[in-house]
C-alpha cells in the first residue's frame, strides 16, 4: 500500500491557487477537468517532491472544484484520504471479514471507499490495471455515504 493524496473541496478555485501555490509555495502538477461531472480536480506538491510525484513515488494534495455551486456543511470539504493497492478485491474481503462496511464497493475492480471509526473517507485504487469485475463485488450496492 502506498499513500497517494488527501482531497479538499475548495469554493473559489482562484482563492484556493492563490493560498496554496502563491502563499503556501505548492506547485501545480496534474489538472483534470471533467465536463460531464463538472468538476476539475488539480494535484498539488512541494517543490521537492515534484520529480518524485511524477515519477508516481510522492503524495499529492488534490484539490476539487465542483463547477456548481455547493455549501460545504459538517466537514465535506475535506474529501479522502486516498491509496493504492495491490489487490482491491482481497483487501476489500479483508476488512469486510474485519466488520468494515464497503461503502462504495469495487464493482470495476478499481476503486472502492471505506470509512473509519471516525468516519473519515478512505479511497482504495488497484495499483496498475483495472482488475476483472467479479462477484459479489460487482452486483453490490453503495452502503451509506463515502
């Protein structure tokens, strides 16, 4: 398992840049923007992990901005905390063995999230390829919020 990015929600995109590259120092790495979602999500390091983030070897902090309007209430702007494994399906089986709740389950055997006891969001992403959807990943249903 390595560490990937911790996501935050920001409101204004430009106060947002401003703040974390112009007054924090953070440079601008990766910028998705998603028209069908309507959102754009841009990656952010310090200036010395930026080799080693684009080599994928460093976390990122990931910023996104959701093109409507939206109030962020009882911590929803802090999104996830974010990481890749080597095996989605069996580390997904292990904590459901260990009473975790699969919130959002990893039907295309890329993605899932979970949340800790405290509630805070955990995004898991298959290293490398997509594995095959298979069962009873791939007919289960999102459980609660993630």
């Amino acid at each position: 398992m390595r560490y990937l990015h911790t996501m935050v929600r920001v409101k204004n995109l430009e106060e947002s840049l401003e703040f974390y590259c112009n007054q924090l120092g953070l440079e601008e790495v990766n910028r998705i923007d998603n028209e069908k979602g309507r959102f754009s999500l841009i990656f952010l390091t310090a200036p010395e992990d930026k080799e080693s983030y684009l080599k994928g070897k460093a976390p990122a902090v990931e910023l996104t901005y959701n093109w409507d309007p939206e109030d962020y209430q009882g911590g929803r702007n802090f999104g996830h905390l974010a990481y890749v494994v080597d095996d989605i399906y069996a580390l997904c089986e292990k904590l459901q063995n260990a009473g975790v709740t699969i919130n959002r389950p990893p039907r295309d055997g890329h993605m899932a999230f979970v949340r800790s006891p405290d509630g805070i969001s955990i995004e898991l992403l298959q290293k490398g390829d997509h594995l095959e959807p298979k069962e009873p990943w791939a007919s289960m249903e999102n459980t609660g919020s993630w």
